[in-house]
C-alpha cells in the first residue's frame, strides 16, 4: 500500500469507520450492505498475487468445500452458513435464492473476504480469499450503491483505479467506457445525489467493473428498484455478461430476475444456509425480457420455487 495518496486511504478508511460506528446510518447509507467498500477499495496491490491470478486460467473460479459460519453475538452463537459445498466455474453466471436473513450475503462476503468462515475451505482463482481481494481479482457491487457524495459520478467510478495506480488519461478511458456500458454517458460530472437510485446504482456497476476483474459479485443490485428500472437493467446486465464472458455470482430475491439471468441458480435453505438444490437454466443466448413467458422459462422457475418449498422456505 505504500504509494497510495494518503487522502485517497484516509478517505476509504474513514468511510468505512463512519458505517461501521452508525454515521452513516439511514436512506441511502444503510448500514450492513456497505460495511467492507472500503476494504474493498483499499485492497493493496499486489503484484505477486496479480501473476497468480492473472495467470490462472482454471476452469474453475470459485470453489467451496464443506463450508461452514457461526456469528458470535452478545445473544449467543448464530450459526448462518453450514454444510456449503460449490464450484462456479469461468463465465458461469450463477444467482443465490433464498428467503430473508438465510445466508446470501454472508456467502458472498465470504468469498469476497469480506467474513471469515468457521469451517471447511474456499478458494478464489486459484488462491485464497484474501489473496484474491488483495490482488483485486473481483468487482463487489454492494446492495447500496456507497457512493462517495463528494466526488462526481466519474471520480467515484475512478476511485479503485486511482489507488491502483492508473493514470488520468486510462482513468479517464475506462470511466467513460464503463459509464457509457451501463448507458450514464453525458452524466460524468454529476454528484451522486442529483442522481435517481437506479442511476446511482449503475454507477456503482460501472466501478466494479472499471478495473476489468473476471469475476462480479453482486449482492442485490436492482433489489430497492422499482421494475421497469429492474427490468431494463437486467437486460443490460445480461447484455454485458454475454459480451465480456465474466463469471457473475449475484444474489437475489426475486425467482424470475434470478431465471432470467443465470445459466446456474443456487436455492438456499433458512439459517443455518445450507444449499438444497443448485438448479441449471438453459434459456438461449441474447434472450429479451419477452423470454419470461416461453415454457421453458416458467418450467424452471417452478424447479426454482420448488426447492425453496422443499428447503421450508415457506414455512412459518
Ligand atoms: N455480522 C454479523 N453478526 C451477527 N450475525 C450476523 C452478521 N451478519 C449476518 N448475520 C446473521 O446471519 C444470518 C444471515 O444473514 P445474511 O445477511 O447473510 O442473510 P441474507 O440471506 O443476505 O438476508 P437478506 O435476504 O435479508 O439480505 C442472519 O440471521 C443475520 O442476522
Ligand atoms: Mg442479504
């Protein structure tokens, strides 16, 4: 980390303290869904890593073995993942389903690094979590947008790059290529907040993508988005997984987005998570929304709610 721009780490690190000690609390500062941007940003560069994960080309991206977390709490243990065993492999555009408080995010948190498992093992591109997030070999898009407010649309899209180490003028290039893929051309110089919430989530997707990492974890994006907004993003997002082949993991509420966009859908049980049925989608390539009344579509999403009615999700 030595050569980051002190104000660049003091700015991350700060944002960081303020969700952590509840300042930043409320509208679109929620507390838990950005906890961990800045240590996401602030992943140092590391280019012993970046050869290893640079150079790894496995058919296999993420890999989780018998994996297990329990949450100590002033309430006693809470036991949020068990028993969790999966590979995701290149280009896979996998989504994980399953009902409130089950484990989603903890499971992508875990492979960002971002939580500690108790039990069992992960790897990601090859080396260990930490190992990845320090040679950023993934873009997190958190369930909020965590936009820095001070900082125009560009310059927040910039932020990762810039304490990489990239150039303006590649900095400018890629902000405007990432902007204009997620159709904000033209809105560079705006503030987050003269943005509407689908706008500012955009942004955020054209940061994880910035610096080019082939693997997306994306935990919610589209979840506070009204849907035609919904809608059209998912449309992009599929656009944009067909077009660069990254490996997508996203987590998701809603079984037609999570049909409609994956080629694997994980159905998670209520806590402890434990994954009861991993359910594969064959819809064609370049599909339209207009897919989600074909047969096939509506055949699958019955599997889909079918292993949450087996995984009790329903229950009461
Ligand atoms: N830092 C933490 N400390 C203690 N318990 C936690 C922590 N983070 C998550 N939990 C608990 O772990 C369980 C799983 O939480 P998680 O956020 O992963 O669920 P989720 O499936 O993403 O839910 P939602 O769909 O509502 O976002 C919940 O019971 C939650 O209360
Ligand atoms: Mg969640």
């Amino acid at each position: 980390m030595a050569g980051l721009d002190p104000a660049i780490r003091n700015s991350a690190r700060s944002l960081d303290a303020r969700i952590k000690s509840g300042h930043d609390k409320g509208g679109e500062w929620s507390r838990r869904p950005v906890e961990g941007i800045g240590r996401w940003l602030l992943a140092a560069d590391v280019p012993e890593v970046q050869a290893v994960t640079e150079g790894s080309t496995a058919a296999t991206v993420v890999e989780i073995r018998d994996l297990s977390l329990v949450f100590q709490t002033g309430d006693g243990p809470v036991a949020a993942l068990a028993d969790i065993d999966l590979a995701i492999g290149r280009g896979e555009f996998v989504s994980f389903i399953g009902p409130s408080g089950c484990g989603k995010t903890t499971l992508l948190r875990v492979i960002a690094d971002l939580e500690q498992p108790t039990g069992g093992t992960i790897v990601v591109n090859g080396v260990s979590p930490n190992e990845a997030r320090l040679a950023r070999a993934y873009g997190y898009v958190f369930q909020a947008p965590a936009l820095y407010p001070w900082r125009n649309v560009a310059r927040n899209v910039t932020l990762p790059l810039e304490i990489i180490g990239f150039d303006p003028g590649l900095r400018a290039a890629r902000a405007a290529k990432y902007l204009a893929m997620v159709g904000l051309e033209g809105f560079e110089r705006k503030f987050p907040w003269q943005l509407s919430g689908g706008m500012q989530q955009r942004v955020s997707i054209a940061r994880a993508l910035g610096f080019e990492p082939d693997l997306l974890l994306m935990d919610e994006p589209f979840g506070a988005l009204d849907e035609i907004t919904r809608d059209r993003l998912n449309e992009q997002l599929l656009r944009l997984h067909e077009a660069t082949g990254k490996t997508v993991v996203f987590v998701t509420h809603s079984i037609a987005e999570a049909v409609f966009l994956s080629s694997r859908i994980v159905v998670m049980s209520p806590r402890p998570g434990r994954i009861v049925e991993t359910i594969d989608s064959d819809l064609a390539r370049g599909r339209t929304l207009d897919a989600r009344e074909s047969p096939r579509f509506l055949d699958i999403a019955h599997k889909v709610r079918a292993a949450l009615r087996a995984g009790h999700s329903y229950d009461d």
